[in-house]
C-alpha cells in the first residue's frame, strides 16, 4: 500500500516533536532534581505528594509548638526555683526567730527581712512570659493577685484580683442597652468594705464608676481604660485595690467583672490529638487556708509580735510551702519530659516523612542521565533516517 509523502513527513515530524518533548522532560528532571512537575505527570504521586508536604508541615507546626512550651515550662520551673529558695530562707529565719535566745528588738529586725521577701514572693506571682501572666490560668492578660495594704504601705492580705469589663464601644450609654440584655440586672454589690447600687438598665461605665467612687472602698480605685484603633475608641472598667468582689445579682458579672480564675489549664497541642498543660495554676501555690503568701504574713506579723509559739508554727507553715513548690515543680517536670519525648518522635517522623517524599518526588538522576542520553540517541537517529522522508524540492535545487 502506497503511503503519501505528506502522511510519512508528518509522521516522522510528530515522533520527533515527542522525543524533543522527552528529552525536555529529562533537562527539566536534571535541572530541577525531581520527577513530578505537574499533576498530569504522576496522578498519584502528586496527590501523595501533597499529603506527604501537609504531614510535613503539621509536624513541624506541632514542633515549633513544642519549642515555645519547653520554653515557658523552663521559665516557670526557674521562677518556681527562685520561690523555693525565697521559702528555704524564711524558713531559716522562721527558725533563727524562735529561739528563746533572741531579743525582740532583733526579731523585729528579721520581720523587716520577711516583709522584703514576702514583697518578693508577691511579685514572683505576678510574674510574666513575654508579656503574659504564667500564674492567671487562661486569663494572661489579667493581673493573677492583688495585694491589699494597710495605711503604711504594708501588705495586710493578698488575693485573687478583679479582672477588667468587657470591651464596649460607649462609655456615656446604660450598659445593659449596649449589651442588649432584655432584662439588665440590678443590685448592690460589694466592692471591698463598701456595698454599691448598680442599675445596668440605666448606669453607664462612668455611672458605674462615679457610684463606687462615691462609696469610697477602702484602697480601692476604679479607672476606665480607653484604646484606640481605627479611629474607633472603645472602653474597660477597671477596679483596683481589692480581691474581694461579691456580686449576688450577677450585676458586674454581666460585664464579666469578677475575680480572675487562675486554676484553667493553657494546653498546648503537640501532636496530632494530643495537649498538654504548659503553665501552672497559681492555686496550687498561692490560694487556700494556707498559701505561701498567708504564711509569709504570719510569720511577719509573728516576729513583729513576738510571739514564739506562732513563729514556730510558721516553722511548719515553710515546710508545708517547700512542698507545694516542689509538689508542682514535680509535675511540671513530668510534663516537660513527656514534650521532650513527644519532641524526639517528630523528629523521627519528619525524617521518615521527608524520606517518603523524596522518594515520590525527587529524581533518580543517574537513571535520569542514562534515559536522557538513549532519548538524544533515538532523536539523532530519528533525524537521520527521517532525511529520506523528505524528499527535495525545486527551492533545494534552487538554492
């Protein structure tokens, strides 16, 4: 059967474009190091590929996560560390103090050192991570405790301080109108010694605050916190100077004002499905009949008083200190070893994934060479007997 010159040079022309196309194929591969360029190349590879590249990627998310919660587990275990050896020298005075061979004159000597250091411990719970309180359970922005003093300055008593309101965007408008509560509450509220009569349905953020400014709790002082963004102003409620908020009628609770919760867990997600606890709720050390900061008063106001009995007591009150410290420094290092552990495995596993991945992905570049010198072969040869095909013409003789 006779086969037109056109049909044969149009052949050979398609077989030369395709192993041109191989050959490009091949540099590309070289060039690049891998085999798959687009989805049509390898259908599924590319698509294990691409699950392979989102494993990698939650691995190493769940790794950097691991990283910043080996940190604040560092630096509340050194935190924990400094109020430990605060506790340990108490307890030395503690014991020095009740000697019956010391006068009062040098006990009142010691409470001036107990005071220093109970100031010390004070602002060791209201210590910060870049920013953030480590001891306010999930409220970090929130201040954990307020120190309540007396006239002289001295710190009478420490407890759990009052968080801000919500944000609103009026300061002049009843709150309960801003909040859209169908019935506001209303009430008194104890704020400190004082009690206050609160309306939401008709106070706003500045009645609210002219009101307990009028009753005068004592040490107490109200602020209305005021930020800027965009051009927009918006506004907080602020009460200092106390721990001691009751609100019976849910009246400031409606503006979420109330004392801060330090016991909720901050987890972390270091694995697939899996949390851990990375900070240390400030009830374990610092809340209770009998917290580090009750003990250090005691033992202040015990020297001051010269009273043995109760400074000898306070003796215990340490120890029973020194072991909640290192109760929780205890746990805290339980979990940091668990990340530590969680850590190692990921890294293993990201090895292993990137292996899977270079596999799919990456080119043989030895069988790479090989395929893309056969491939010029073939397309020289093709060239060649491809010649015959294309038989001259009057231009050839022409020219």
């Amino acid at each position: 059967m006779r086969v037109a010159d056109t049909v044969l040079s149009s052949t050979v022309t398609n077989n030369l474009r395709q192993s041109l196309s191989r050959i490009n194929r091949f540099q590309n591969d070289l060039s690049t190091g891998v085999k798959i360029h687009d989805a049509s190349d390898n259908p599924a590879g590319a698509s294990r590929s691409l699950l392979l590249r989102s494993d990698i990627r939650n691995n190493q998310q769940f790794q950097r996560n691991i990283g910043e919660a080996l940190g604040q587990m560092d630096f509340v275990d050194s935190t924990l560390d400094s109020l430990l050896n605060t506790v340990i020298d108490l307890q030395g005075i503690a014991i020095a103090g009740a000697s019956d061979t010391v006068n009062p004159e040098n006990r009142e000597i010691m409470a001036r050192e107990v005071n220093e250091l109970l100031e010390l411990a004070v602002s060791v719970g209201q210590t910060k991570f870049r920013g953030r309180f480590i001891f306010a359970g999930t409220e970090t922005l929130e201040k954990p405790y307020e120190d309540i003093r007396d006239s002289a300055g001295q710190i009478i008593d420490v407890g759990n301080a009052v968080r801000a309101s919500v944000t609103l965007n009026d300061r002049a408008t009843a709150v309960g109108t801003l909040l859209g509560l169908t019935t506001p509450p209303a009430g008194t509220v104890t704020i400190g010694d004082q009690t206050v009569a609160i309306d939401l349905a008709t106070d706003s953020l500045d009645d609210i605050k002219a009101s307990i400014d009028a009753a005068a709790p004592t040490g107490v002082s109200t602020t209305i916190e005021e930020s800027v963004r965009n051009g927009q102003s918006t506004f907080k409620l602020r009460i200092s100077g106390t721990a001691t908020v009751v609100d019976a009628n849910n009246v400031l609770g409606s503006l979420n004002i109330g004392n801060v919760d330090t016991t909720k867990a901050m987890l972390r997600e270091v694995g697939d499905g899996i949390h851990v606890q990375v900070n240390t709720s400030g009830q374990d050390l610092f809340e209770g009949a009998q917290n580090v900061f009750t003990s250090l008063i005691r033992l202040r106001d015990a020297l001051n008083g010269n009273d043995i009995d109760s400074i000898r007591a306070s003796i215990t009150d340490m120890q029973v200190a020194r072991g909640k410290i290192s109760e929780v420094r205890g746990v805290l290092g339980a979990r940091a070893e668990r990340v530590e552990v969680q850590r190692t495995l990921l890294e293993r596993f990201e090895v292993n994934l990137t292996g899977a991945l270079s596999i799919t992905e990456d080119a043989d570049l030895s069988e790479t060479v090989l395929n893309l010198q056969q491939e010029q072969t073939v397309f020289q040869s093709a060239l060649v007997s491809g010649q015959s095909v294309f038989q001259p013409t009057l231009l050839d003789f022409l020219q």
